[in-house]
C-alpha cells in the first residue's frame, strides 16, 4: 500500500537525528546538545567547517531525498516559507501568518514557497497576485488584504467539500475535477503554472504521486516526480494543481492528471514510460510531506514553517471492524511520523543547525517567553486548532481568530528564534483576538 510504502522511508530519514544523537561519542549528539565532549573536540580539529555542517545538515535532515539539494553541495543564504496543510483551517492560520510576514518585509526575500493541501490554496492565492502586490522599500505590500486575504476568505464563506462528493458520484466526472471547477470558479478563473510569478519566489505546490509513492511538484519552471521525470513550462491549471495537492484521503481523493508523454523530457528515471506518463494517479500532496519541507530543506539555509495541521485525537473505545482499525492504525502512523519531523526541525533550529523559525498551530505560545506581544490564551487557540480539516464554510469570527492566531503565534516565532529586534506589534489584524 501506498502508506505503507511513504511512511516507511519516512520513518527511515526520520530516525536519523535520533539514532545519531543517542551513538555514544557521535560529534553528532555534542553539536545537537550544544556542548562539546572529547569526540566532538578532536572532531572539530580535524574536519573543515563544511564537513561539520554536512554532516549535521545530513544528520538532522527531517527529509531524505536529495532531489532539491542545493546544486553546489551547499545551503543558499536564501529564505525558504513552509505552508502546511490543514484545509481551511490552515489556509487562514497561513493567511495570519502572512500578515505578519508582510509587516517584517520578508515576503519579498522569499527564495521558495513550498505549499500543501490547504496551505496550497493560500500559496496559490499569494502566487496568482503577486505580480500585483505593490511592495515599498521596506518590503511591505500594502494591498496583500485587498489582493490576497479577501479571495480566500471569499472561499472560506463557501462549503465545496460536500457538495464536490455528491457531484462526484452522481454526475460526469470525478469529485477531485469537481473541487478544482470550485478553485477555478472562486479564485483562478483559467490561470495555468505559467501565471505564477518568475523565481523568486518559486511557488511549489506539493502534491503525492499515489503510483509511484513520491512527491509531484507543480511549478511554473516544470512538473516533476524524480520516478517519472519532468515537463517543462507545463500548462496545467493552477486550480488542478490545487485541486491535487489537497485531495484529502478518502473522499476527495484521488485526482487524475491526463498527461501526454511527449512532453517530457527524455530522461532514464525508472518509471519513465506509460501510464505513468500518460496518466498520474494524485493525493494530498500531505500524504507524503505535510509541512512541505522536502522542496526546500536540503537547498536553503533560512527556513521558516507555518504549521496548521491537524492532530489524531484520543478515542476511548476505537471502532473494532478491521476497516476502521486500519484506518486508525494508519493514523496512528502518519500522526507519529509528522510528530517526529516537526521535532526535528525544531530541534534543528535550537541547535542552530538551521537558521528560520517555526510555528503551529497547537503550540503554547507562552514557550515564546518574553517574545509574546499578544494574548492568546492556550485553551482558546486549541479550539481553533481542533477545528476539522475541511473545505467547509467557517464564519467571519472564526475565519478573523484563525488569521489572529497564524499572525500573533507566528510574530512570537520569528523574534524569539529568528530576530529579536523586530518590532512588537501592538494589535490584532482583526478585532476580537483569538477568542
């Protein structure tokens, strides 16, 4: 099974911090601990500074595929931005998130925006009207409510999930076509890859190859899955693109791409040859990656996370018919390997392996000490962390705590981790907090 086969190398790459952080004598684990024993001194005589950030960087890595690795072996000084998925939830805590990115002026410094499932709605938004956002010289765009919040708000007022499954099983065509009509409908109109804007940022929208078991990156420079190869400039439209990369497993998944075998670059990857050249089988690109970090951890030596996913909750008597059980168990799976990649950067980033800051949606926000300017109570922001991850009609309070939340939580982030000497702001977006 698909699962089976993804979570297997997850868990594979995933360990590697673990086990070389509990070797005894491993420079590994003094480096991660911040401290340095005998092994880490003699180390340290004999091994350049890149060797050492090698092998940490190899050693760390919360991904193990070396297919975006930067071409010179080494990090770019370049900024990287993460958005997970988590449906419309997480595309609004995003949408907080940018807010607060805009008022530093970093968007415009961004090299790469990785995007997936509900983070891909918003990195597609962002994409679509950035040739629009008019930024002044300190980075700002004054117009990103105007241009980017307001369209996705505008589909936060619509259900499309319900109603896409009903279309799907009684009418022509499949449920994921039926989502991409509703992105096409309320936000791209016929935008293709090609109306993302030119690099930077490269906008990737993560979506997961379900006959190859790898990741399908869409992109304005080509479409790739390093199994199948690659299509240059293609044409696909920005609402499929979407569409793919959040068709959440079951029901909404999976989404057909027709593809013509042409237009690929002849290459010898493995699975170069039909179908999988004339027909790609897609899924939640969170299948594979949830925070979106396999385009650009390897390449990129600032990585900033937003993380709107959601969390397996605890259940007292689980269902015992063995449809259900594997379900759970599958959850149970998936819930441990994001758990595990998400404290492996964040371990990175303490240990200044890695520069960036990362935030969720779950997290505390008093962890971040001094570095909280807003009030955000933990109980209150776990109710907006525990609402479902949907593509279903949330209403303006709760679409304005989501985007206070992804902002304030985020703000704490980045001058805790990242840089101190960012003004504190003094508000909200949006009346009301978080609650």
């Amino acid at each position: 099974m698909l699962w089976k086969d993804v979570t297997r190398r997850r868990v594979l790459g995933l360990t590697a911090l673990s086990l070389a952080g509990l070797r005894c004598g491993s420079p590994v684990a003094f480096a991660a601990q911040g401290r340095t024993g005998e092994a880490g001194r003699s180390e340290a005589g004999s091994a350049s500074a890149q060797e050492r950030e090698e092998r940490l960087l190899d050693a760390s890595s919360p991904v193990i595929s070396d297919e975006d690795g930067a071409p010179s072996g080494r990090l770019e000084d370049g900024r990287a931005l993460c958005l997970s998925g988590g449906g419309y939830r997480a595309m609004l805590f995003h949408a907080g998130a940018l807010l607060r990115l805009n008022e530093a002026g970093y968007l415009p410094s961004m090299a790469r925006i990785s995007c997936v499932s509900g983070g891909a709605i918003t990195g597609g938004v962002l994409g679509l009207k950035w040739k629009k956002l008019q930024f002044d010289a300190s980075g700002r765009a004054d117009n990103i409510e105007k241009d980017v919040i307001r369209p996705l708000r505008s589909l936060a007022d619509r259900t499309i999930d319900i109603g896409s499954v009903i279309r799907g099983i009684l009418t022509p065509g499949t449920i994921g076509e039926k989502i991409a009509s509703c992105y096409r409908r309320y936000l791209f109109d016929d935008a293709t890859l090609q109306d993302l804007p030119e690099d930077p940022p490269r906008i990737v929208i993560n979506a997961t190859n379900v006959q190859s078991g790898a990741l399908w990156r869409f992109m304005r420079p080509y479409m790739r899955d390093y199994k199948v190869g690659e299509v240059c400039r293609p044409t696909v439209s920005l609402a499929t693109a979407v569409a793919a990369s959040s068709a959440f497993p079951p029901v909404l998944s999976p989404l057909h791409l027709k593809l013509d075998p042409s237009l690929f670059t002849p290459g010898g990857e493995p699975l170069h040859k039909p179908p999988y050249t004339t027909d790609a089988v897609l899924t939640d690109g969170g299948v594979y990656d949830n925070l979106g970090l396999e385009t650009v951890w390897k390449r990129y030596r600032t990585v900033f996370v937003s993380d709107g996913g959601g969390q397996m909750q605890p259940e007292d008597s689980p269902s015992q018919n063995w449809i259900s059980h594997s379900i759970r168990v599958n959850d149970l799976i998936d819930n441990q390997v994001r758990s595990l990649r998400k404290r492996q950067v964040v371990g990175s980033l303490e240990a200044h392996v890695r520069h960036g800051a990362y935030w969720g949606i779950r997290t505390d926000i008093r962890e971040y000490g001094s570095a909280v300017a807003l009030e955000c109570p933990h109980a209150r922001t776990l109710m907006l962390a525990n609402i479902g991850t949907r593509l279903s009609r949330l209403d303006d309070l709760t679409q304005e705590r989501l985007m206070n939340w992804g902002y304030a939580v985020s703000d704490a982030a980045l001058r805790r981790y990242y840089d101190p000497t960012l003004p504190r702001p003094k508000d909200f977006p949006y009346d009301g907090g978080v609650g």
